[in-house]
C-alpha cells in the first residue's frame, strides 16, 4: 500500500522548471529524428500548466504537431478467407497479443511486421510515413489450421483385472466352519462316549442302545464336518492361487495423434 501511494504522489507531482526545460529539449531532439513516441512522452510532461507559460505553450504546440504526425495502422488478419485475432510481432519484437479492430500508433519509417493466426504465420515489409492515418493493412493467410495435441487417456475395461477374492473368502470360511465344526463335535461325543463308559452297564454291555447310536452320530457328523473342512481348504487355496495370477489393474493407454495417423502411449 505504502509503495502505491508513493507511486502515485510521484506521478501526480509536477515537473520542475528544470524537469521541464530538460523535457522540452529533449522532445524537439526526438521529433526531430522521428522517434515520434518519444517526443510525444517529452512534450506531455513539459506542457504541464505547472510549466513555465512560454515553455508550456511551446510544448503544447509541438505535442499537437507530433500527434498529428504520428502515424497508425489496422490490421487485418484472415485465415482461408475469415476474420481471425492473431499475433503480431514488431520488427521481431512482441507487439500485439491480439487483435481489437482498432488502429494502433506506430513509428514512422520501415517495419517487418508479422501476423501468426491458427499456427499460420506472414510477414510483410511495410513503408510507414508521418501523418499516414488508419491504414489497412491485410493478412491473407492460407493453410491448414494447427490446433493443439491434447491427450485422450483411454483405460480399457480389463475382465480379468483383480477384483475383491470372493470366492477364496468363500472357501476360505467354509474350511474354518468345516474345522470348528469337527472340533466341537468331536469333543462333545468323546465326552459322552466317555461318561457312558463310566456307567456299570458299558462292562455288562447293556446300556441303552439309544445313548450309543446318538455317540455315534456325534462322531459321524464330526467325519463329516472334517471332510467339508479339507474340501473346502483345498478349494480355497485353488482359488487364492488362481486370484493371485489375476492383473492388479487394468492397464493405462493414453492415444495420441501423430500427424495423419493415432499412436498408443503407455505400459501393458
């Protein structure tokens, strides 16, 4: 803030007598060499009011003179026949960023001016004089317009990419069921088994056929469970070792064009 108003006093302050005695001189040495600009600039400080009245009204006079004199140019510039905003570069400099339809000032005397419109560009000699107002100056561009590469990623839909392992969960918990369950059942018929050996009728061999039929039962559903358990334990690792070859991820291909053909970039 501080460095604006600074910035800002400094211009609104006005020139010494000094500053604009020095300006005068210096304004009428430039118009002199046609250097129109920077006449112009000199004039503009020492026709300040706060001027001395004879150097003010001196400056004032040959502002006019140079504002008269200073010559300008409107381009022009067209693509196969349209209108288009461009670029122009000044005597290889950069001039203009765009086109407004507009003339602009320009120095007198000779110029390389060029246009670049749609990756096109031209160039023209042109003879600039003094007082030389609102000159049209055309660019006929012919081509083909150049637009910008942008990059078309494309990711295909693999089928076979790694998804979630539903199946080897699936057998994976089957067998930890299947375990569970033969432990369990095991444990509970032994246990009945043995408190029915305890009992005075195992060495008579007459106890009651429904506690050993329902011992025997416990330790075939136990069979079973262990048998489910390693099916499913051999399923599960089959299918974890078949997830594990599966791709971790589709594979990324970006499709550029090259010229008058396509090009696939990437890794597969």
């Amino acid at each position: 803030m501080t460095v604006l108003l600074l910035g800002a006093w400094a211009q609104a302050t006005p020139p010494s007598v000094q500053e604009c005695v020095a300006a005068s001189g210096a304004g009428q040495e430039h118009q002199k060499q046609g250097a129109l600009f920077s006449a112009r600039k000199e004039f503009e400080i020492c026709s300040s009011s706060s001027c001395p009245q004879l150097v003010s009204t001196d400056c004032t006079r040959w502002l006019e003179e140079v504002i008269t004199a200073m010559p300008s140019i409107n381009i022009v510039a067209r693509l196969n026949g349209v209108d288009q905003s461009a670029v122009v570069r000044l005597d290889g400099a950069p001039w203009l960023d765009r086109l407004t339809g507009r003339p602009v000032d320009i120095e007198p005397g000779d110029h390389d001016v060029e246009v670049e419109a749609g990756g096109v560009k031209q160039t023209q000699r042109l003879v600039v004089v003094q007082g030389e107002k609102n000159r049209v100056v055309v660019f006929a561009l012919t081509g083909v317009v150049t637009a910008p590469v942008i990059p078309v990623a494309v990711t295909p839909q693999a089928p076979s990419a790694r998804g979630f392992p539903t199946w080897p969960v699936v057998f994976t918990a089957g067998a930890v069921a299947g375990a569970a369950s033969f432990t369990i059942l095991g444990l509970t018929g032994k246990s009945q088994l043995a408190t029915l050996v305890a009992q005075p009728c195992a060495s008579t061999k007459t106890c009651n056929p429904a506690q050993t039929a329902a011992i025997s039962r416990q330790f075939l559903a136990a069979d079973i469970s262990l048998g489910v358990g390693i099916a499913s334990a051999l399923a599960a690792g089959a299918f974890w070792w078949w997830w594990a070859l599966q791709p971790h991820e589709a594979p990324a291909v970006t499709l550029m064009p090259a010229g008058t053909s396509l090009q696939f970039v990437g890794s597969w």
